[in-house]
C-alpha cells in the first residue's frame, strides 16, 4: 500500500509557493513516480511578499524574487500552460496547450489572481494596474521610479498599505481610499486601525476612509488622469493600484463537481478535497491560498487564508499525505500567522483575529509603537498582534492553541495598566471594506452551492 | 517533581567535561525539576524554548526577593542583559544603533576581511611548531582583537580586562548552595572598575572620534537615543565580555569535537561549504553557554508544574539543545543537520546580540585551521580543566601537531 502511493503519476496544478514546496515534499518523502507541474505564468516559482515591499522600493528586481529551491523535485514543469478543466472520472486535467494530463493523484494549488476593478474599461485605461505577479509589480515599479505626481491606491488592506507606504518612502504622493472607517480595519479591528491610520497620515498619506471610488477618470488617450469619489470630491493622480483583495483561481474547475467555489476549495484537514456533496475524494488534494480547511481551534469553521506561511505548511501536509496510507496521515492544523511591514512597522498576526469579541494591550503601548495586542472570543485567546515586538508571537500562539483564557494572565514586565481593561474588538463586517480579508472563517459548509456568490 | 542535587552535580567540575549524561537524567526526571536549594531546573527544548518567550518571565536579578551580597550593587542598573521590557529593549536599541540592522546593516558583514587577516598573523605563528596551545595561541586572541576593534579599545590594555573580565565570568557562575558573598563583592568592585575604564576611553573619543562603537555611543547627536553615563559603563562592560568570552569557547569547543571526530573533520576538510552549518551544529552540540537564570513574575503553569513567583529557574540550554523530542539522534554532531533551531545563542528577547559577529568569527577560525589539522592530535582527552578559568566548559588542553 505504502509502496503503491511512493509510485505513480502526481499532477500539480499551480506552479506558486503551495505547488513548489509539495513537489519537495513528495520527493523528500520518498515519491519516485513521475511528478508534473503545471503553472499559467511563465516563471518559474518566485515569492510574492516582496512585490509590495522591496521590489516597489526598487531595492530588488522584480524578476529576481525567484523562490529558493530547496531540493530538486525532479518534476516535469509544464510553465505557460493554463489547466481549463479536471475530468474527476478519467482522471485527467485538461490543458490550454497540449493534450489532457492524466493523473493517479492531483494537487490543486492555483491560488488566487488580484479582484480587478470592476469596470473592464476603466481597468483597462493605462496607468491602472493591480499587484500579483511580478510582471505587475514590475510595471508599477517602473511607473514609480518615473515619478508620477499621485498614486491613487483603492483599499486599505494589507497590500493597499504597504504599497501606500513605499510610494511615501519613495517620496511620491500619495492618496488611499477605503470604504471602511480605517486601514487594516478588517485584519485587526479598531484599535490598531487607529494606530494604523495614524501611522498613514504621519507619513503623509492622504487618507480618505469610508469612501469608495465610483468612477476612474482617462484623457483621450486612455491614460489614467484621476477618479471620482462617493463624497463627491475627485483625485487627479497618474497612476492607480486597485488593491481590493483576491478572487480564487477556481473557474477551471467549474464541471469538477467539487466543492469549489468563490471562497475556495473546501477540504478536510488532511487537505483531501470535498466533492459537491461534501464527500471527500481521495485523489484530489488542495493547498495554498486556493484551499479552505476545517480547523479546531475556530469552532471547526472553515479557514481561508492569504499566508504565506499556511501555504507552505499545508503544502507539506498535503504532500505527505499524497504518499501516505490513512493511518500515517497528518492533519493540518497550524495556527494561521501572517506579516506585513509598512511605514517603518512590522506587523505579525497569529490565529484569526476577526474571530474575537475583545482586545487588550497585553504588552507594550500604542504612544511606543510596539506593542502586542491580544484578542479573546467568548473569554479565550483566538488571536495576537503583535507591532514591533515579533519575538512576543510564539508566547501568544502557544496561548491560542491551548485556549488560554482571555485575558492573557498577568505579569508581564511590559505590562501596560490598559492590559486591564479590555475593549470591544471592533471588526466590521467585510462586506463594508474595499478589500477582502487575508483571513476568512467561512462556516462549516463545504457545498459551493450554499455558498453565496459575492460580487 | 523530585527534589534533587541535579544542578549541583552537573556544575561540579569533575562533570564538566562531560555533563550530557546528567543533562539526558534532567529530561527524564521531568520537563520541571526542583532542586534542594529551592530552584527549578529546566532541561527539555520546548519548556525552555516557552519560557524564554514568556513574557512574565525576568532576567532581573532584582525580580528576586533580596538575597545576600547579589551580583550588582544597591541601586546600580544592570545591564541590558540582565533587565526586562521595556528598559531592555531600550537599550538594546541604542546598543544596536551602530552595530546592526537597521542603522548599520553592512557594520558586522564589513568585518570580514580584518577577522580573517587577523586569523592569518595568528596561524603564522604557529609554522614549525609542535604543540600548540588552542586557547591562549588562537580561540583567545581572535575574538579579543575583534571586539577591541569593534569597541575601540587598545588591544595592549588586554591584561588589564582580561583579570576584570576573569572575575565578572567567574561571577556568573552557576554553583548551587555556594555561599556567593564573597565573590559577588569582587564582581562588583571588577565591574565598576572595568566601567571606569571604559567610560574614560569613550570620554577620550569625544574629541578624537574614529571607527568604533565607543565613538558612536558618545557622540550620538540626538539626546533621545545618548546612553547615559552609567548606561554606557554597563553596556560597554556587557559588550567586552560577552563579545569575546564566549566566542573563545566555541572556536575551541569546535577545535575539541572535530579532533574527536577524525571523519567530520575530514568531511569539512573535503567539503568547506558545510562550514556555516556545521557552526551552527557545534552550537547546538557543544554550547558554549549551558545555562541561564530566569525569575518568574507570577506563577507560572509549565509542563503541570508551578513556578512560583520570585523562585530561581535554570534553564539548561545544553540540555535543550539534546533533546531528542527536537532533535533527531541529538548525541550526534552532524555537521549537516537540517532544520537547527538550537538554544546555542539563548531565544526570544535576549537572543545573543552579538550572533552574526560570533558566526564569522567562528567561520573564519575554523575554516582557516581545519586544513592545518592534517594528523593533529589531542594530548589529553578530556582536557584538563585550568583551575582559574570557570567557563562553564573548559577548554580543551594544547593539540600536538605532528608535521
Ligand atoms: C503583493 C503581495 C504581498 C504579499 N505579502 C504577504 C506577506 O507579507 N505575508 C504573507 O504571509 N503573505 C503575503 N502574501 C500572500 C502570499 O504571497 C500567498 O499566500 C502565497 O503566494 C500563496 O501561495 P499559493 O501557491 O497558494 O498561491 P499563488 O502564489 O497565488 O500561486 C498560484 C499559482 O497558480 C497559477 N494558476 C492559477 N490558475 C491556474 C490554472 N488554471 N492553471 C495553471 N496555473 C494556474 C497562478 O498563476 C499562480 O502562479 C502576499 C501576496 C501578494 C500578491
Ligand atoms: C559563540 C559566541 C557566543 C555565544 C555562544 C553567545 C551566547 C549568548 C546567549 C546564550 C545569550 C542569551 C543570554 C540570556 O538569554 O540570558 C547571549 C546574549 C548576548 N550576547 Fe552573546 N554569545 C556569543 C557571542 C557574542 C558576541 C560576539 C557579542 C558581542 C559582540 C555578544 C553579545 C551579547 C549580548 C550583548 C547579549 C545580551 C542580549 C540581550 O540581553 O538582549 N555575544 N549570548
């Protein structure tokens, strides 16, 4: 049985993070088949987090974030290809290029593309780009070196922020514009919104929050020359980063009868994919940004996660699974963790902080910039923040994997008197933000059709 | 939870050159071990590991309840390692300021080309020799020359600090029911010495400024980001010592392990690029720091055991770093040994300072000597342990060189 699963065809669909660090896997765990990767870009695996940060800095090119290899997966790579479709019965994938790929076991893994802007014209209008791959972070870095007199970012997640703060480190000027009441609101809630728009504005950011963009503007030359707001002002800027989130790459497996749809591809822990009906397959496996998983620590509510981190981890699990019998299998149950780093701070997440009633400063204060924030549900610790005090995270996870009590018992040296006095957590509903979360709990559904398709 | 004399057997000298045994009996008793003299002894990886990131956990020595004759004087601040958040970090920070990321990221990389020039005069002197002396001929004097530059203090005044810093070392020995009054004296009287000392250097650099960190502490423009006086008495002490005495052992920790392991060495003879790792191994297998003291701030539940509040806890980072629930085949040194997060430099807030720096030295040490090793051997093993010098592992005796 063992044996059997060391050999055979293994497909990956999805040539990214997920896709590259399962390839490893499967071979470090003893997988001697034949290996086939398949990715719609034309690169080979390179790392996204630096194309917002050093590549729009211009301290790295944005062809030089190539992901490390860390051991030869000795794999067929099929770059440039598009997967259209999975025949679930015959066991095949379908390609824009060639003939159907046939697989014993399939890793699905195509991640997520940006949400464009929703006017396919006013998208179009050059000067406009949104930030995925590194031919996008290429081009805007190109158009921030030329020095434009404004960039207009729409949303204020994560990437919004952090291509808000390079343009300031650039120099540039700079407007953000969010529907929400603040920046990072949706990740963090509203006490490190504050913090957060605080640190925009003394940067210089020109910060309009609960806003949205109704209209981009092009001269007769389809240039991008500005954009209306919903408060009736406009914004003239050459340049335009729509930073609304991310759609998931899951059209191509619409006649698969998975359980796929806008949240993803919903799957056990052991990465195993549900079909429609909520079965799980046992051929079919999901990582990465594409997947949604059950996780215990959230009430067994489905996960969906933008980390770079889960990516790997589940990545990992899933390869090891592709090679295991039931009994050696290993479910994935790390706790989600996320960073960011953006005028000047380093912001880490650990658990869901969406899924929390309140928050308190266990260490540290908001005046220092450096703090580390905590957030309960229902009196237990679900989440942690920290904001320059990274080294405090792992004390935090063991906190939320242990369902420590909330708040966090006192002690510390850094303890501040706030640390007393919890507050209301304050996450807005998503649907009132410009950008989709990075982090989702999704119900306990599996079925794509009880999902309510947004947008 | 027992109690026990663990602690007390493992810091005798007749166990020091070989304390992994006891170490392996730690981690069975339990992850908690309580201790006859009322301390708590922590010898498994992931304990530790909690507790150095436990931020009710103190490395102030006046988190205790007062004790008799205590290391630091009445009413004088410790220095940074030895002080908690936020004072810590804040001086960590201004320490940091012109030796590392982020103000001075290229400062410890720059470094390279002297550490190895330095390296070179001192394998030159060793041409046509029989017997060398691995300590006072080579690990001693690398990494003193290094953080004299560094700090901007004469090399020729070594004799001078090396009787303070022989003290403040012995000072900061763990020894378990020993009456420490005595020596706690002569560690403060040494250490305000040797602060008096560094401080009158540093005045001297406020009118001739050059290259090094004295220099940059004492004319730090912004009076937000100026040590003070006693600040940078403390920090500069903290900074010569910790700069060179640990170093001195690993350089010589790697000497004693590849020379009892005739095929590793002839592995890193073969394949240099394992060198960084295979530094990396000798800090996990033969630490040069064993142990480390912590306070707790509140009670704290570890592992079903209670640490009471104000007890002492030991935490055996030698131990942690064998432990085979973190470590494949722990007693092995494997110079290759993927996924390596040892306890070799301390975790969490206080994680060593100086790490990069010590890494090159390391490097560079090595790298140079083990192709000079050929058919060196050992004159003694275990090494005799020069009664003077207290480093938790004891340097290893003079290998003979037979070509
Ligand atoms: C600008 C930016 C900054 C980020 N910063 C951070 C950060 O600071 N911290 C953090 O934790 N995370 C960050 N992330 C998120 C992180 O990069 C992702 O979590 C990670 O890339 C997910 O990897 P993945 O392999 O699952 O998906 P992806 O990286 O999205 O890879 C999926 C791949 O599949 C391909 N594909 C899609 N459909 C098909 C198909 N039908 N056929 C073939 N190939 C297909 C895609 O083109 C893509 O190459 C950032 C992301 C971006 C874009
Ligand atoms: C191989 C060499 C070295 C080893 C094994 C080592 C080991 C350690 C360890 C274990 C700690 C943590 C102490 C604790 O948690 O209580 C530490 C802290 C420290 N080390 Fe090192 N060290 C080495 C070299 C250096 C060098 C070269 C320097 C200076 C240039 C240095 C400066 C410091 C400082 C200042 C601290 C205190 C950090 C803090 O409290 O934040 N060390 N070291």
């Amino acid at each position: 049985m063992t044996d059997d699963l060391r050999k055979g065809r293994i497909v990956i669909v999805g040539a990214s993070l997920a896709g590259l660090r399962a390839a490893e896997t499967l071979r470090e765990e003893g997988f001697t088949g034949s290996l086939t990767v398949v990715g719609d870009e034309a690169y080979p695996p390179y790392d996204r987090p630096p194309l917002s940060k050093q590549v729009l800095l211009g301290q790295t090119a944005p062809d030089a974030t190539g992901l490390p290899i860390r051991r030869d997966p000795d794999a067929e790579w099929r770059l440039g290809v598009r997967a259209t479709g999975l025949d679930p019965m015959g066991k095949r994938v379908l390609l824009s290029d060639g003939d159907p790929l046939p697989f014993d076991r399939l890793l699905i893994a195509t991640g997520t593309r940006a949400r464009p802007w929703p006017n396919p014209e006013e998208a179009a209008l050059e000067g406009v780009f949104t930030l995925r791959t590194c031919d996008d972070a290429g081009g805007l870095a190109a158009r921030l070196a030329a020095g434009p007199r404004r960039v207009l970012v729409i949303g204020g997640g994560f990437t919004g922020s952090e291509i808000a703060s390079a343009c300031r480190e650039r120099g540039l000027e700079v407007t953000v514009a969010e529907r929400g009441p603040g920046p990072l609101v949706g990740a963090l809630g509203g006490t490190l919104s504050k913090l957060a728009a605080a640190m925009h504005r003394g940067h210089g950011v020109d910060l309009r929050c609960g806003v949205t963009v109704t209209a981009l503007h092009g001269d007769g030359g389809g240039r991008f020359i500005g954009a209306d707001l919903s408060d009736g002002s406009r914004v003239e800027a050459d340049v335009c980063v729509v930073a609304l989130g991310a759609v998931r790459n899951v059209e191509w497996l619409a006649d698969a009868g998975l359980a796929a749809g806008p949240r993803g591809v919903a799957c056990d822990a052991g990465c195993r994919a549900f079909n429609m009906y909520g079965i799980v397959t046992d051929d079919v496996f999901v990582a990465g940004d594409v997947s949604r998983f059950p996780h215990p620590l959230f009430e067994y509510q489905m996960l969906s996660l933008e980390h770079w981190g889960n990516a790997v981890a589940q990545a990992e699990v899933a390869a090891h699974n592709m090679v295991s019998p039931g009994p050696l299998r290993r479910p994935h149950l790390a706790v989600p963790m996320f960073w960011s780093s953006q005028f000047g701070l380093n912001i880490k997440s650990v658990g869901v902080p969406s899924f929390s009633d309140q928050v308190v400063i266990a260490q540290g204060s908001l005046e220092a910039r450096r703090l580390a924030m905590v957030y309960g549900y229902r009196g237990r610790v679900t989440a942690a923040v920290t904001v320059n005090m990274a080294k405090s995270l792992e004390y935090y996870q063991h906190l939320i994997e242990t369902a420590a009590p909330f708040p966090p018992a006192p002690g510390a040296a850094d303890r501040p008197m706030a640390a007393e006095i919890p507050v209301p957590s304050d996450v807005p509903d998503p649907k009132g933000l410009s950008h989709g979360p990075t982090v989702a709990l999704t119900g306990y559904l599996p079925d794509r059709r009880l999902t309510v398709v947004q947008h | 939870m027992t109690e026990d004399t663990l602690l007390e057997r493992i810091t005798d000298y007749a166990n020091r050159p070989d304390p992994y045994p006891l170490y392996a009996e730690l981690r069975e008793a339990g992850p908690v071990v309580r201790q006859a003299d009322g301390s708590y002894l922590v010898g498994t990886y992931h304990e530790i590991a909690a507790l150095l990131h436990d931020p009710r956990i103190s490395a102030d020595p006046r988190s205790r309840p007062a004790s008799a004759g205590d290391l630091y004087e009445e009413g004088a601040q410790p220095p940074f390692l030895r002080l908690d958040d936020p004072e810590h970090h804040r001086l960590r920070t201004l320490a940091m300021r012109p030796f590392g990321p982020p103000h001075s990221p290229g400062r410890v990389d720059a470094m390279r080309g002297q550490i190895a020039d330095i390296t070179r005069e001192l394998l030159q002197g060793f041409r046509d020799r029989e017997q060398i002396d691995i300590v006072d001929d080579f690990a001693y004097p690398l990494p003193v020359t290094v953080i004299c530059r560094l700090l901007g203090v004469p090399r020729e005044d070594e004799p001078l600090f090396r009787e303070w810093s022989d003290v403040l070392v012995a000072g900061a020995d763990v020894k378990p029911g020993e009456d420490t009054t005595e020596r706690n004296q002569a560690t403060q009287q040494a250490r305000a010495e040797m602060g008096r000392y560094l401080l009158d250097l540093a005045e001297r650099r406020r009118t001739h400024p050059s290259d090094d960190l004295l220099s940059a502490f004492v004319n730090e423009p912004d009076p937000a980001l100026r040590l003070t006086r006693e600040e940078l008495a403390q920090t500069a002490v903290l900074l010569l010592i910790a700069g060179h005495e640990t170093t001195v052992n690993l350089i010589t920790n790697g000497v004693l392990t590849l020379l009892r392991q005739p095929d590793q060495l002839d592995r890193l003879r073969r394949e240099p690029g394992l060198l960084p790792s295979a530094v990396e191994e000798l800090l996990r297998y033969e630490p040069p720091v064993h142990m480390r003291e912590r306070i707790p701030l509140a009670d704290i539940g570890l592992a079903g055991t209670t640490l009471p509040t104000g007890s002492t806890v030991v935490l055996a980072l030698a131990s942690g770093n064998r432990d085979p629930k973190r470590f494949h085949d722990p007693d092995r040194f494997e110079p290759a040994r993927p996924d390596n997060q040892h306890l070799g430099f301390g975790s969490g807030i206080h994680l060593c300072y100086g790490g990069p720096l010590a890494r090159i030295e390391a490097q560079t040490a090595l790298g140079a000597l083990i192709p000079l090793l050929g058919t060196a051997a050992l004159v003694q093993d275990p090494p005799p342990l020069p009664a003077e010098r207290h480093a938790p592992r004891p340097p290893p005796p003079p290998p003979r060189r037979d070509q």
